[in-house]
C-alpha cells in the first residue's frame, strides 16, 4: 500500500477533510 492509499480510507480517490485529520491524529502528518 503506497502512502495515499493507506490515507485514503474509502478508496475513492479523494483526500477528504476526515482522512486528512485521520491522518494526522494517527501520527502520519503531513
């Protein structure tokens, strides 16, 4: 899994708002 992908959480494609503040809480900032 590349590192979008695993940011990507639905798999659309789309980097929503939730993912990106997912992403963050989770320690895989930006």
């Amino acid at each position: 899994r590349s590192y979008f992908a695993s940011i990507d959480t639905n798999g659309d494609g789309v980097l929503s708002f939730e993912e990106f503040r997912a992403a963050g809480l989770s320690g895989q900032g930006f």
